[in-house]
C-alpha cells in the first residue's frame, strides 16, 4: 500500500511545488534582489517567501526597463510603469510592498501632453502642434527669419518672466514663410508654463460659422473660449470671406473683450493697410470704411509687429 506521501509525489501538485521552488531559488540568488536586500536587512528568506509573486514581478519588469522597447511597445504589467518594492515594519511583522511607478519616458510624455491638452485648435495642422521645437532648426531652417526669430523669443521670455503681456504680436510676411510655424511654437513653450491658447485659422473658421446658426450653444461656446483663452492666435487673417456679421459680432465681439485684458496674436499676408481695405469691404454691404476702422483699432493699438521674411516652404515641399 502506497504512503500518503507517496500519493502526494505523484500528484500534479509535487511538480508545482517543484517550480515554486526553483523560482524562488532563482529570486533569491538574484543579485538585483540581494542589492535590494542590503537596503532592508530585516527581510528574511522567509518574507521572501511570502512575498514571491512581488519579488519576481519586480525582477522581470526591471530587466524589461533596462532594455527598454519604447513606451509603444512596453510590455510591462502597467505600461510606462514599472513595479518598486518597500519594506514596512506592520505590528512586527515585515510587510513588503509593491507600486507602480511611472518610467521617465512616461513622465515626459504625460508633460508633453499635459502641455498639448492646453492648447485648442480650429483647423489648424495637429501636426504643427504635436512635433518638437528646437531653436537652433527654426533659425537654420531659413536664415531670413532669424531677426522675426529672435524678437519672437524675446517675447516668450518676457511672458515667462513677467506673465501675460498687454500687447500680442501681429506677424507679417508673404506666404509660407512659417508664421504659423512660429505661433505654434510661441503656444508651445507658453504652455509649458501653464498658459492656455487657442489657434484659429480664419478662412475655415468663417466658412464654419455658417453652420453655426443653427447650432446657438457650439457658436456661444466657441467664441467665450476665444475671449477668455489666455493666448489667441487668429492665424491668416485676411484670407477669409469676410460679411458684416463675422466682422461686427464675432471679431468686434472677441477683440473688443480681450482689450486690455488678454494678448491676440495675428498672422497675415496684409499689412495694416491692406487689412483694413479688407475688413472694409463685405460681399453683403459693399465698402463701409468706417466699420474696416473700427476692427483695425482693436488690433492695432495692441500689437508688436514682427516682419517674418524668408522662402515660401510650400513650394519647396511640393
């Protein structure tokens, strides 16, 4: 007759047992949990024992960091994360605990997109919001622009310094020389202060208006977000179908509130001047100088121009 312990042996359970066993070996000869040991010397073999699943997730999610495959492509239990272990002493008895913690690529990212998140756009390019900026390529890029550049600097820097300015810039300059390039990197770096923006670009916005009359809630909250946004770009402007209605009650609306409270940036083809013809002008009324006078008060009283000079990139592009 076979002993019990003969039974048990021949049971599925005496070949756990066995890997149990050879894990733990394995985690406990570890040189990474003997250096982890050497910081909480009051950890036996024991609490090893009874903390084993912790102490191997440990293990094998560090061995993943330290050839890490990217954020896209981690593995780990909780991705961008990985398991550190504590040790408390709880009514005497050692406890080990496990958490997750963010890796440094995930904190850079969550930044990244924490800035992002700040930033609303109305048909502008995602990609020109979602790329990275770097100084020395945005002068060496185009030469020409170093001065538009330099002075765009000189205004994140004293924004960052002094917070937000009474005056927005008014950037200038023939097609495709990066005006809207430079804004984006101007909400960017702005951002990452803690600033919110938002970027509109003209032409499309004013087509879209027209469906906005049948939907008085969306156009409502579209324009008290451009009013009380920190940073506004109103981007190619100029370029728009201009009416009465967009003129008087939206932009005469918008600027007339961000005076004096909040910056309005532009960027257009026009010069002042060939604004204000502009604006003069509607398809409905025909020329209403007066009205084209108005609107160019509230702007340009309240910018720096910048001249931004430089190649058309669009069709070198193409």
């Amino acid at each position: 007759m076979e002993s019990m312990s003969d039974v048990l042996r021949s049971m599925p359970f005496g070949s756990i047992r066995k890997q149990v066993e050879e894990r733990y070996q394995t985690i406990i000869q570890d040189p990474l949990i003997q250096k982890w040991r050497s910081r909480f010397p009051e950890v036996t073999d024991q609490d090893i024992q009874l903390h084993m699943n912790k102490m191997y997730q440990y293990v094998k999610e560090y061995r993943i960091c330290r050839e890490c495959p990217g954020l896209d492509h981690c593995p780990n239990e909780l991705a961008g994360h990985a398991t550190r272990l504590t040790v408390d002493q709880v009514r005497g008895q050692t406890m080990i605990y496990d958490q997750k913690v963010a890796c440094p690529k995930y904190i850079v990212r969550e930044s990244e997109e924490s800035v992002r998140r700040r930033i609303t756009s109305f048909y502008v390019d995602q990609a020109s919001l979602q790329r990275g900026y770097d100084m020395k390529e945005i002068v060496r890029a185009d030469k020409e622009r170093a001065e538009a550049v330099g002075r765009l600097v000189d205004y994140i820097d004293k924004t960052k310094e002094q917070g937000l300015q009474s005056k927005g810039l008014y950037l200038e300059g023939p097609l495709g020389t990066g005006k809207t390039f430079l804004m984006c990197f101007m909400l960017f770096e702005l951002a990452k202060t803690g600033l919110t923006g938002v970027i509109v670009y003209m032409p499309d916005f004013a087509e879209d208006l027209k469906a906005m009359f049948g939907e008085p809630h969306k156009l409502k909250e579209t324009i008290d977000m451009m009013k009380e946004t920190d940073l506004l770009v109103l981007d190619d402007i100029g370029a728009e179908n201009m009416n009465p209605w967009l003129r008087d009650h939206v932009l005469g609306t918008i600027l007339n509130y961000r005076m004096n409270r909040k910056p309005t940036f532009f960027t257009s083809n026009y010069e002042f001047g060939g604004l204000e013809k502009h604006f003069s002008f509607t398809s409905k009324d025909g020329e209403e100088e007066f009205k084209g006078q108005r609107i160019m008060d509230r702007i340009r009283h309240y910018v720096e121009v910048i001249e931004v000079h430089g190649t058309n990139k669009r069709v070198i592009s193409e």
